[in-house]
C-alpha cells in the first residue's frame, strides 16, 4: 500500500469519526424530539388539568414519543416547527404521524391522524428562529377532558406568572416518568433575558444562538437551576396563569435546568401568521 493510500484511508476514517460542534449542531438545544423526557423539576398535573395538551407520536409497530402541542381548533394543533421538521422524510410528514389527546399519559386517550401542516416559512435550524407550526388533523371531538386553549395575541413582559406542561425528562439523562407534568415560572423582561442567557451560557460553556425578544419569549423558576424545560417538551403550550391563554409554544433552552432562562416562541408576533391559516 502506498503512503498517498495510506493518507486518503487515514482521511475517510477521520471524517467518518467527526463530531459536529456545538456551533454546528443547534439539535443539543432543542427541548424536544426525545421520546426519553419530562419537565424538570415540576409536579404530576392532575387527571384533566390540561385538557388542551397532545403528544406527537409515530411509529406503525411500536409508538414513539417526540414533542407536546397544543389543539387551537377542531382540526388543528400548534406546535413547534423543529417538532414537525423531525416527521419530515424524503420531503413528505411521516404517514404514522398522529397526535394523542384526551389522557395525561403520552401513549393514551385518543389518537387522532395528522392529514397536513403549515411550517413557518423562514424556520431557521441554525438560529432556532420562527420556530412555530400548525398540525391538520382529522377533526377533534371536544370533551371534558379535551378543548381548545384560547391564545392571546397581547405582548408579554417581564414578571408575567406563566405555566407550561409536557413529557419531558425530570433531570438531565433522568427517569421517564409516565404521566404528565406541570410547572409554574415568571417571564423575564427582554433585557433581563439577555442578561441571564449570556451569564449562563458563559457559566455553561455553551454558544446558544443570538436572541430575538420581538420574536421569543424567556422564563425562569424563581428557585434557579432544577426546575425548567428538557428534551421531550418542545411544542408545548405556554399559557397565562392569570387568564388561561397561550402566549407561547416550547422552543429551545440550555441543557437542561441549569439555571438558564427556557427559550419559547412569542406568539403575539404570529397572529397574522396564525390567523391566516386558521381551519
């Protein structure tokens, strides 16, 4: 063997072990598409608390967990775009796609098929920006235990008591508990956003991407590090305590509660967006 096949051999081995980077990978932040998750540091919600809430799963034999969403409509389901990209093979949405509400167990209640989609136009993998879609589905019968959340098209500042709620891990490499889970956080102000990530992501030894407070919108537990989103939550709903409204969706955060603010899209600067593709 001569020492330039040698060198070619030696090349291909090494590109065949590259890891992507941080930088290059924008997957690591994502608070989804993990059917190993739960919220970190929240509490099991009650049988019907949140009877707007849906799993994405898929799979024909066995079913997989990948992100929450929220039903809007009859037919209609918001969620993250990241969540919907996931499902997206040889440029068409998995046939197996289905939503499952109706049950605070991600695998239970109803399972209603998703038949399309509308993913905002300018999602971008790279900065996890106007990270928002819609699922089409067929159409929900609405129950005790399954409606509509309302959304609220009124900015939101800082020191706004929010909620959310998913299946995502309850630590970092955690159990997976069964049931969903809950948990209460404040909005952060959009200068105190920026404040927090750039201290943490520091702290970290992360390099998130560039924040956008017309677009995005950020919370913390008051108590820190331990309580937050994880992988497994993306596309839930973010909703007001005081009225029940949605005002956001789950988009990305640091690994994983440790004292970063968790990134969320700012639905009042959709509303257009949203409303133009209402069925």
């Amino acid at each position: 063997m001569t020492n330039k096949t040698v060198i070619v051999l030696c090349a291909i081995i090494l590109g065949c072990l590259a890891l992507p980077t941080p930088e290059e990978d924008m997957s690591i932040f994502f608070e989804n598409v993990d059917r190993n998750a739960r919220i970190v540091g929240g509490s099991e919600a009650a049988d019907g608390a949140h009877p707007h809430m849906a799993a994405l799963t898929s799979g024909v034999f066995f079913r997989s967990f990948s992100c929450g969403g929220s039903i809007i409509r009859p037919s209609m389901v918001a969620t993250a775009a990241h969540c919907i990209v996931a499902h997206f093979s040889g440029g068409s949405l998995s046939s197996s796609l289905m939503v499952n509400i109706g049950s605070n167990n991600w695998n239970g209640g109803q399972a209603v098929r998703v038949i399309g989609n509308a993913t905002h136009a300018e999602y971008n993998s790279q900065t996890i920006k106007h990270d928002i879609g819609l699922l089409y589905t067929e159409t929900i019968t609405f129950s005790e235990i399954i409606k509509p959340i309302a959304i609220s098209y009124e900015y939101v500042d800082g020191a706004v008591s929010v909620k959310a709620a998913g299946w995502g891990r309850v630590s970092t490499n955690g159990a997976i508990p069964a049931r969903l889970r809950e948990l209460t956080v404040s909005t952060l102000g959009a200068q105190q956003c920026q404040d927090e990530m750039a201290r943490s992501a520091a702290q970290l030894g992360f390099r998130p991407p560039p924040l956008d407070m017309d677009i995005e919108l950020c919370t913390m537990h008051e108590n820190g590090a331990g309580f937050g989103m994880c992988r497994g939550d993306s596309g839930s709903a973010l909703y007001r305590v005081d009225t029940g409204e949605q005002v956001g969706l789950v988009s990305w955060g640091l690994p994983c509660a440790r004292g970063a603010p968790d990134m969320f899209v700012r639905l009042s600067a959709y509303q257009e967006w949203v409303e133009e593709r209402l069925r």
